[in-house]
C-alpha cells in the first residue's frame, strides 16, 4: 500500500470520529503525528502509533478501531 492509501485512510478515520463526535486531542494528536511520519518516510513510527488508535478504539468506536487495523495491515504489507 502506498502512503496515498494511508493518507486516504487515515482521512476517513478522521471523518468517522468527527461524524462520532469523539475527535480528542489526543486521537487528534496521534493523527497529526502519524501524517508527519508518513511525510517523513518513518513507516516503523506510522505502524506504532496506528496501533495506539487501533487500542484507544477497541471498546467504543468498531469503525475507527477497523480502519485503523487496515492501516496496520497495509503497512505489514509493505514490509514494515
């Protein structure tokens, strides 16, 4: 997957928790931080805190928690 895809990914993340009305500052953080990883070509730093998301969505929000696990899954398949 590319990080296009990634990108692409992460925006529907984004419009899902705003849509949920649960965009925390530090969900928001995360997000930042993670598109700052991709800019920067750190995909090791990308996979760890998609992770983060991943578990922060676990219980309360089953749509983040899947678009984060394609996140994670994407990146595997690149090798990361």
């Amino acid at each position: 997957m590319s990080d296009e895809k990634t990108r692409e990914l992460l925006a529907e993340l984004r419009q899902e928790l705003q849509a949920a009305g649960e965009l925390d500052p530090a969900v928001r953080q995360l997000l930042k931080e993670i598109n700052s990883d991709l800019d920067k070509g750190n995909h090791v730093s990308t996979l760890e805190r998609a992770k983060e998301l991943e578990t922060r969505f676990a219980a309360n929000h089953p749509v983040a928690e899947r678009i984060a696990r394609v996140i994670i899954d994407s990146l595997g398949k690149m090798g990361i």
